[in-house]
C-alpha cells in the first residue's frame, strides 16, 4: 500500500471542510470525492467507450487461458 501525503495548504483546507461538513474523517472525504469524481467522469464517456473499458477489465482478469463463454455455457447457467 502506498502512502499519500497533503503538502499543498489549499488541498488540506478543502478536505477539512468537506469532512466537517460531512462528519467525517479526512480520509474519507477525500476518497468520496475522488469515487464521485471518477464516477462522474465515467458517466460522461460514451457508451462504447464504457463497454470497452469493461470489456477489457473483464479479459485481464480472464487472465491468458480465458475464453469466451458460448450459447451452451449461457444454457448451463440458466439450467435449460
């Protein structure tokens, strides 16, 4: 786990001003501000964009022997 440290003034007063508001920790004000952040980001891309990004989150952690998942797997699943 790497550490992270506030040396900018301006980011620590910010933080300490949210979490007073919020009635939180420093840390977790400043973690869901980055998760809105991200997630607004996200939800700004296009579509095909998004699915891009999943599927290629979904293969690398298929890992090397992954495949794709056929009619009959689908089949299994749904016990027919």
């Amino acid at each position: 786990m790497s550490t992270f440290s506030v040396r900018d003034p301006r980011v620590a007063r910010l933080a300490r001003k949210l979490a007073r508001l919020r009635g939180s920790t420093m840390t977790e004000a400043v973690i869901t501000a980055l998760e809105n952040d991200l997630k607004r980001e996200r939800d700004s891309m296009p579509l095909a964009d998004r699915y891009a990004e999943i599927a290629a989150d979904l293969a690398a952690k298929a890992g090397p022997n992954g495949r794709e998942v056929t009619k009959d797997d689908i089949d299994a699943m749904w016990g027919q």
